[in-house]
C-alpha cells in the first residue's frame, strides 16, 4: 500500500510538473526520492513523534507561507528550504520567485546542535505537500551525518482535489487535513529569523 502511494505521489508530482518545463520538471524528478529512502505520512510522523521523545520535526517552508497556513505545533525546528525574494517581483510569472536560503545547512545544524539531536534521532522534514523542499532538505541534513531523515510524503497541507466544487484545494491528507495538532500562532522560540 506504502509503496502504490509513493508511486502514484510521484507519478503525479512528475505530470504535474512536465507542463511547467523541462528544468523545473528536472528539478522536481531529482528531488522525488532522497538519499535514505525514508518517508512517513504525516499520520505516521506524528505517531513517531507521540512514541520517540528524541524525534525532531523540522518545517522547511517560507515563514510567509506558514503564516497563511499554520504551523505543526510539534514542530522543533523551522528553517525554511527556500525563500520568496521579495525584491525581485517576476511579472511573466505574475509572482516573486523563490530562491534557495543560503544559510540553510548552518542554521539546521545549529538548531540540531542546540537541541542535542544524536546522529541515529529519528528526525522528519516537512514542507507543504512533500517532494520539492522536504526531500533536498532531508538530503542535506543526511549529508550532515544524521541517519535516521524522513520526508514527510504528504506534507503540511497535503494533495489537491482533482474534482468537484473545491477542484484544487488542498484538502486531501496532510498533516492539517489529518487533524493533527496545528496552529496558526508560532512558538517564538522555533519561528525562523533570518542570519544577521
């Protein structure tokens, strides 16, 4: 059943973005699977969560995005993959373009660091819908020496309707859509702050 899931996620993710064009849809396809081949729903992340006090939750999205949409209050660690330059409106696009967050290795591990985290915690990476943000930030960390990285396959926000009156809400699965515990108020002592 996991394994017909992933499957048709990635199957989906692929035609989604072959429409967009070839980079992004190269782009998206190298971050379908990561290094470890470690992924969880976020049912079973939150199930890790209840039964590992050690396990970390670390949320890789945009502060603003997460400000519209709420926040995982188990959530440890929020750095987010990447960033909205706001400075560089993009008007083909009609949106702000989303550029990599230089500091992001640094601020995790010092994050990791702080909070103590072993190489063999199980630590899980989530971003909104699971493959463009969780799984290459699940590599870094990875890379990092730490051995036990999930990605989150369904993300915060999980899929979108394919059908019906709310044809493209994300509203299907996902940690907020599961009724798992979430808010839209942040812990300061988790919330994102730019390196100075």
């Amino acid at each position: 059943m996991r394994l017909m899931m992933k499957t048709l996620l990635a199957s989906s993710l692929m035609a989604a973005t072959l429409s967009a064009g070839p980079a992004l849809a190269q782009e998206v396809d190298a971050y379908r699977e990561t290094q470890l081949g470690l992924y969880v729903s976020a049912v079973e992340a939150h199930e890790l969560i209840q039964q590992n006090e050690r396990t970390i939750l670390i949320d890789v999205r945009d502060p603003i995005e997460i400000k519209f949409t709420g926040f995982a209050e188990p959530t440890d660690i929020h750095v987010p993959w990447v960033l909205a330059d706001r400075d560089s409106f993009d008007e083909e696009a009609q949106t702000w373009p989303m550029v990599r967050n230089a500091d992001f290795e640094a601020q995790v591990k010092a994050r990791l660091d702080a909070l103590g985290v072993a190489e063999d915690d199980p630590i899980i990476v989530m971003c909104r819908s699971g493959a463009t943000r969780s799984a290459p930030g699940a590599d870094v960390i990875t890379e990092m020496g730490y051995n036990q990285v999930y990605s989150v396959n369904d993300g915060f926000e999980g899929s979108t309707l394919k059908e019906g009156d709310s044809q493209g809400v994300r509203a299907m699965n996902g940690w907020r859509n599961a009724g798992l515990p979430w808010s839209y108020e942040i812990d300061p002592d988790v919330a994102w702050r730019p390196a100075n």
